[in-house]
C-alpha cells in the first residue's frame, strides 16, 4: 500500500512509509512536511483503536448497507 501514490501518480514527489513500529511511526512523522507523505499503518489486527473500528464500520454501513460483507460473522470490526 505504501507504493499507492506511485501507482496513481508514477512522477509524484510523495514521500511513503511503512510503520511497523513505533519508532517506524516517529521516524515517518519527523520527515520533512514540504510534500505529500502518506503512511501506511502496520498493526495487530486486535491494537485497533475503538475510534477508528467504530468510523470503518460506520463507512461500510454507507457503502454497502444492511446487505454489506460487514454483517457476515467474522468481518464487522469490533471496538475494544
């Protein structure tokens, strides 16, 4: 995912990062700000923030509706 700036946009000057690890995040959050930087966001599929599993769930209902993948058993992310 990282690479999606270049894929869209092969000439762009977007900087791209993986963040692993915490220092990976802190390292990637220090580079300059004089261009685009899109971070892509490593994480235990259990460290999700209860935010950000209530906003994707909330984005899948609008896209896809009571008849969504969401509701299969299994795939509706649940806030911890």
């Amino acid at each position: 995912m990282a690479d999606l700036p270049k894929v869209l946009c092969p000439e762009t000057t977007a900087r791209s990062f993986v963040a692993k690890t915490p220092d990976d995040l802190a390292s990637a959050l220090s580079a300059p700000n004089d261009k685009m930087i899109f971070i892509e966001s490593v994480m235990d599929p259990h460290d999700c923030p209860a935010p950000v599993a209530a906003s994707s769930n909330h984005g899948a209902e609008v896209d896809y509706g009571p008849r969504g993948p969401q509701h299969r058993d299994g795939v509706q992310l649940e806030a911890v």
